[in-house]
C-alpha cells in the first residue's frame, strides 16, 4: 500500500510523523536537482500545515531518548531517527509504522520497546 493511499484512509488524528522523520527526508533529497529539491521542501512544508497530519517535535528529550534505544540495540540497524521514531510511536500508543511501501506491527519496534521508559 503507497504511503499518500494509507494516509488517506485513516482518520487525522492517525497520522504521525516526527521532525527527526522529515529531516531525513530532506536529507535525502539533499544532493538532487534544485527542482526536485524544492519539491520536497514543498512536501515537508505541506505536510507541517496539513491538520489530518501531527508533527511531533524535535525536542532534547526525544533525542535523549533515541540515542538511549540505539545504544541499547546495537545488534539491530536501527538509525537514531528509527529509534525516535519507535520512541514517539510507544509514547503515542500507536502499533502500526509506514515503512516505505508496507505497514509494519507493533513486532517491529516490540523488542525494543522494554529497553526504554516512556
């Protein structure tokens, strides 16, 4: 399932993201063309005004806390906006986290999830 078709079909208050997430995104796009480039900060843009869409801010604490899970699993390839990201969901009660094209479960971030108060 793409990510705009599941975005679509949850309520607004279902849809989560950090700024640590939209950082990476515009990271990503950082060395490609300036078209494309204004693109994505258009998308971030829209989405930080977008009412069906809650941006959770980068705070000293998150990222306490995320360097926290990511020390905690170093077996595990999880980079430390994984790890936020896992942190948010826990503190937000959600279980379910859009991962490129699919929907993960709560099993994704569960093994974690014990290592770090919330």
């Amino acid at each position: 399932m793409r990510a705009l078709e599941f975005s679509r079909s949850r309520p607004p208050d279902q849809i989560v993201t950090t700024d640590e997430v939209l950082s990476e995104y515009l990271t990503f796009f950082s060395g490609m063309t300036p078209s494309v480039r204004r693109k994505a900060g258009d998308n971030a843009a829209a989405l930080l005004r977008n009412p069906r869409v809650k941006v959770m801010p980068q705070s000293r604490d998150s990222f306490l806390a995320g360097i926290e899970l990511y020390r905690a699993r170093p077996d595990k390839g999880y980079s430390l906006t994984d790890c936020i990201s896992m942190i948010t969901m826990r503190r937000e009660g959600l279980t379910e986290a859009l991962t490129n094209d699919r929907i993960s479960s709560r099993k994704v971030f569960a093994p974690c999830s014990g290592k770090v108060d919330g």
